[in-house]
C-alpha cells in the first residue's frame, strides 16, 4: 500500500489522507455554503437595510479574498510542505467565523467575510495536492474526489443547521459552529508531512505525458513555469474553466435558497433543495470519479457541466417536488461536483514539485469567477424580474465550461488509440 512517512511515527496512507482532506473540507465547505444559507434572513434583517445587490457584494466579498489565499497557500505548500500552511489556514478560519458571529454592524461583517475567504481559498489547492501524493495511484480520481466531497457535504450540514435554527435564531448563531477548524489543528501538524519532499511523487507522466518533471528546480519562479510553453496551453484552459466553474459553485452557493423562495417556496423548502444541491455534488463526484479512474475524466467532466445547464433550465419551470428535487442534486453535481473534476485534472497534470503551485493559481486566478457569481446572479436578478432568470443565467458559464474542457488533454488510457504528442504545447489540444 502507498504511504507517505509523517512525523512522530504516523503514516499518512491513503485512507487516512482522504479522511483527513474530508474533514478539512466539510469545514470549507460549511463556511462557503453559509452565507447562502442565511441569505434569506440577512435580507429580512431590520438594522442592516440588507438588499439584493448587498448580498451579492458579500459573496463577492468573501470570494475576494479567495484568490489571495489560493496562490499563497500553493506556492507555500510546494516550497515548504503542505502542514504548515495548512493549519494556518485553519486557524485563521477558525479566528474569524468568530468574529462573524459577534460581528455588530452589516461593514464588520462584509470585512470578516473577506478575511474568510483568504482562508477559504487556501485550503482545496493544499488538500487537493496533499490527498492526490498519499493516493493509491490507480484510483487518485476516487481517493482525492472522495476527499473533495467533504464541500458538498458541509454544505448539507449548512442547511440542515439552517432548516432547524432559522429564522428563530439570529443568523450569526451558524457562523459560531466555523470555530470548530481549531480541533484538527493538532491532528494535521501529526498526520501531514513536514516537508514537501517527503510526499511520494505520483505518477504525473502515467496520465499526461506531455506534462513532464522536466527542469525541475532550475526556476525559482514556478508561475513562469507554468507559463512555459511546455505548459502554456493547459494552465490557461485549467484557469479559464476553473472561472466557470467558480462562477457556477458561488453563484449557486450564495442564490439557490433565495432564488428558490423568489420562486414561491417557503424558507424551509429552498433549504431542501439546497442540500439536495449538495448531496447531488457529493454522489455525482464520487460516481464520476469512478468512471474517470476507468480513464474517462474528460468525458465526466464534459458531461458533468452540460448537466448543469439542463439542471438550471428545470428548476426554473413548474415541476413536481421529487422532479425538483432530483434537477437540484443535478446541479449540484454539475457545478460544485465539475470543480471537483476540474480540480482532480489539475492535480493529475502537473508534477509533484508545481502541484500546489499549479492548483493554486488555478484556483486563485479562477477565482474570479467566485468574485463575480454571485454578482453576476444579482444583477441579473435585480434587472430581470422574472424568477426564471437567476436560474438562467447560469446556463451560460456551463455550457462554456463544457466547450473549454472538451479542450482538456485526455488521460493516457483515453489516448492510448493515439499516438503520443510530440509537442508539449499541444498538451491539451
């Protein structure tokens, strides 16, 4: 079995990796879900004259943030290991849901939402990376999808928490359970390696060749490595469907529940569907992750973002409730569970030494697509009165997520009828 010495006598084999990265990310994803989960209740606050447009600004808000987190974290993890880094990026995750929760005015609030996103954006490109070097390389796809579904699944715990305390509770109440990241402090500083050479390298050239180990350690500047022509093409398809994808994730994150009470649903009904969004995430990456180690991780993306437009296009009509149900589990795969796919192409294409770097600045520059969702849906909703609109609008990035990753270079097993490219540049022709 694949290990990876720790510290203190610990091995990180693959199982207990991927429990690991699960948990990390039930906590990045409780934090991102949350705001979407209180939205209604923000709105309805009598001191903060909260609108439409001022809840799209706090998405963007926390989504701001993200970038910074991303890139920094990226590069810290491949220059010093990926423990360090990431129990900062608990702590201060931990630090300021806190002061979330106690926060007095609506301008506290929106500036502790920026600062949770920093630590947000820090924590998929360090799990990401660190889930995929611990995995069993025949099923990387399954182990980090697996891990990556912790998102989905704090996104449950958001609206099932939602469901039961609001609106009879103060909606900073939610935000108090974004301490709980400080408990696994001490269990990442035991369990992660220390250094970034102790990680094993996986099998980077077994899925794209044309992505080599090549020049390893001659450029101190890993971002114009990426930029190599070597590299060039797929780090700009990576950056480019990530932002769609983001654009979908956010979107969705910050609107559904209040999109689908402008629909006619009462608050505890939109909060069903929002955890049915996620726990169509969670299942459809799971599923897809499977077929992709089969060496179909292209296909499942695809797919996975044309179901995303279907998905939108029926919840916007007068469907029956179990009809509904299953369209928003649907989405949830094909938007928070296609960044999950994205994310597992981006770990499988780089070596191990540009891995966090390389999920780092996909994320970090993708990121902007979180920045502009959740505005994107408040404009489009503040403009077009129709309910159907905000559902619309996200057909768009998911038909362009689609065509940018049918660009993608397939993995090996899905070229293997092909002969192998001579030209590194044509990596994800």
């Amino acid at each position: 079995m694949n290990t990876t010495p720790g510290t203190a006598g610990f091995t990180a084999r693959p199982r207990t990796a991927v429990a690991l990265g699960l948990v990390i990310l039930c906590i990045e994803g409780y934090d991102l879900f949350i705001l979407g989960a209180v939205g209604p209740s923000l709105l309805a606050h009598p001191d903060w004259d909260v609108t439409k447009s001022t809840l799209g600004l706090l998405g963007s808000l926390t989504a701001l943030g993200m970038p910074l987190g991303s890139i920094a974290a990226g590069w810290a993890g491949d220059l010093w290991g990926r423990r360090l880094p990431m129990v900062i990026s608990l702590a201060w995750l931990s630090l300021w849901m806190l002061l979330s929760a106690v926060a007095g005015s609506l301008e506290l609030f929106a500036a502790t939402r920026f600062a949770t996103g920093i630590g947000l954006g820090a924590l998929i490109p360090l799990v990401t990376a660190y889930v995929s070097e611990s995995a069993t390389p025949a099923r990387r796809s399954l182990q980090v999808g697996t891990a990556l579904t912790g998102v989905a699944i704090g996104g449950i715990a958001t609206g099932i928490l939602g469901r039961a305390l609001l609106p009879a509770w103060d909606f900073r109440s939610l935000f108090l359970f974004g301490v709980l990241p400080l408990v696994l402090v001490p269990i990442v500083w035991r369990l992660v390696p220390a250094k970034a050479e102790d990680a094993p390298e996986p099998e980077a050239a077994a899925t794209t060749p044309e992505l080599s180990d090549e020049g390893r350690g001659v450029s101190a500047n890993r971002l114009g490595q990426l930029l190599t022509p070597q590299y060039r093409r797929a780090t700009l398809l990576f950056w480019a469907a990530t932002f769609t994808g983001l654009v979908l994730v956010y979107g969705a994150g910050t609107w559904l529940p209040t999109l689908m009470v402008k629909a006619g649903y009462d608050l505890s009904s939109s909060l069903e569907f929002a955890i049915a969004f996620n726990a169509g995430a969670v299942i459809g990456t799971i599923g897809a992750a499977v077929i992709a180690d089969r060496g179909f991780l292209k296909a499942a993306t695809v797919t996975s973002f044309v179901l995303a437009a279907v998905a939108m296009i029926t919840l916007s009509t007068p469907q029956s409730r179990p009809v509904l149900l299953i369209a928003s589990a649907v989405a949830g795969l094909g938007a928070l569970g296609t960044q999950n796919l994205v994310n597992i192409f981006v770990a499988r294409s780089y070596p191990a030494h540009l891995r966090g770097t390389g999920l780092g600045f996909s994320l970090g520059v993708g990121r902007i697509g979180a920045i502009v969702g959740p505005s994107y849906l408040a404009v489009v909703t503040v403009m077009i009165s129709s309910p159907k609109a905000g559902f619309y609008a996200f057909v768009i990035p998911a038909l362009l997520g689609a065509a940018l990753t049918a660009m993608f270079a397939g993995t090996r097993r899905e070229r293997v009828a092909e002969p192998a490219a001579k030209d590194p540049a044509a990596a994800t022709g």
